[in-house]
C-alpha cells in the first residue's frame, strides 16, 4: 500500500474529529491542514458540517487563543496578530478581545513585578520596554505601568 493511499483511507471527518479532540482550530487553520490529504469538495463538505454542528467556531476558538496566551504573558497586539495569521476575522478578533474582558495593565504590571527591580540604565530600560512591545503591549500603556511602578 503506497502512502498517499494510507493517508486517503482515514476519513476527511475522522481527520477533523481527531484535530478538533486535541483543541480549538480556526476554520483556515483546519483547512490548510487537510489541503494535503483531500479534494477541495471534501474538505469543503467536512467544514461545513463542522460549522453546522458547532464543533468549529472561530469566536469560541479566538476567546480560548486569547484566554491562552495573555495567561502566558501576551499582550492583545500580539494576540490580534497571531489570530490574523491563523485566518480569523478582523471583527471577530475585535469582539473576542473586547468580551476577553482581560485587565491588559494588570497583566502588564505582574510581568513587570517578576522583573524587579527594574533596571535602572537607559539601555537596559529600553531592552525591556522592546520586550514588552514584542509581547503586543501597547507604548502607551508600557509607559504608564513604567512610571506607576517607580513610586
């Protein structure tokens, strides 16, 4: 038996049911990973009847994104951006950002906790405020838990 003909004996929906029992995907996302193993109307088909049946959503799949990487210390630049790229809307990352109900300064400032004490030459001050811009926080927002944790 050739290998693509092992990968073709697994159904498109077994596939599917395999991928979304392991986590949430995003809709692009599951269909750039069946792309290599099935026709377009298959996985067309699968997709649709994953919608259809809510197994696939990518509202609930950006909320549990977001849940997971601001406990890891991301901010909502960086996450918007990640969601992006894994082929969720604009608006519905905007609307899954906004219901996260997430207290980005919060989370800003336990980040900056675990680094005390801050640094106090310019340089390294810098180095870290370009860390907390990769993370996808805010300018703005790193400047004000700056100068609130200096007190």
């Amino acid at each position: 038996m050739s290998l693509s003909a092992n990968k073709k004996s697994v159904s498109p929906l077994a596939k599917v049911l395999k991928l979304l029992a392991r986590r949430d995907h995003s809709v692009s996302e599951l269909t750039l990973k069946l792309k290599p193993f099935y026709s377009g109307s298959e996985i067309d088909d699968v997709i649709e009847r994953c919608l259809r049946e809510n197994w696939l959503n990518d509202a609930r799949f950006a909320e549990s994104y977001i849940r997971s990487r601001s406990s890891s210390g991301y901010g909502p630049r960086r996450i918007a951006m990640e969601l992006q790229q894994k082929g969720v809307a604009s608006e519905t990352i905007r609307l899954a950002l906004r219901e996260a109900n997430i207290d980005w300064q919060a989370l800003l400032l336990w980040l900056l906790e675990r680094r005390r004490p801050l640094p106090e030459e310019p340089a390294e001050r810098f180095k870290l405020q370009n860390m907390l811009l990769r993370r996808g926080f805010s300018p703005d927002l790193i400047q004000r838990c700056f100068f609130s944790t200096e007190i």
